[in-house]
C-alpha cells in the first residue's frame, strides 16, 4: 500500500513537471484577460452608454 501511494505521488508530479508550462500560461492568460475586463469596464470610452450620453449632453454627438 505504501509503495502504491509513492508511485502515485510520482506520476503526480511527474504529470506536473511536463504540464507546469502549460498550468502557468493558462493561469497567465486567466490573470490578464481579467486584469482587462477590469480595465475596460472602468474606463468611460466611446462605446459605453454614459459616455454617449455625456457626448449627446455636451453636444459633441452632433451628425
């Protein structure tokens, strides 16, 4: 029984040493499209619809 449980744990970390790469570019891509969103939702761009509105407020959306 003990030597299973060694074995398993070796697999377990010889599966994470191959996949560690891939772990930390998945965890990397999660972090910074979150980081983006965050960015994107907070900023008062031209494609927001407080900012359409403030345009058509200060009359800059004149056509």
């Amino acid at each position: 029984m003990v030597r299973q449980n060694r074995l398993d744990q070796w697999f377990a970390y010889e599966w994470l040493s191959d996949n560690l790469f891939s772990i930390l570019l998945i965890g990397l891509s999660v972090v910074l499209a979150i980081a983006v969103w965050m960015v994107v939702r907070r900023s008062d761009g031209w494609y927001t619809r407080r900012a359409a509105l403030r345009r058509r407020r200060d009359g800059e959306d004149e056509t």
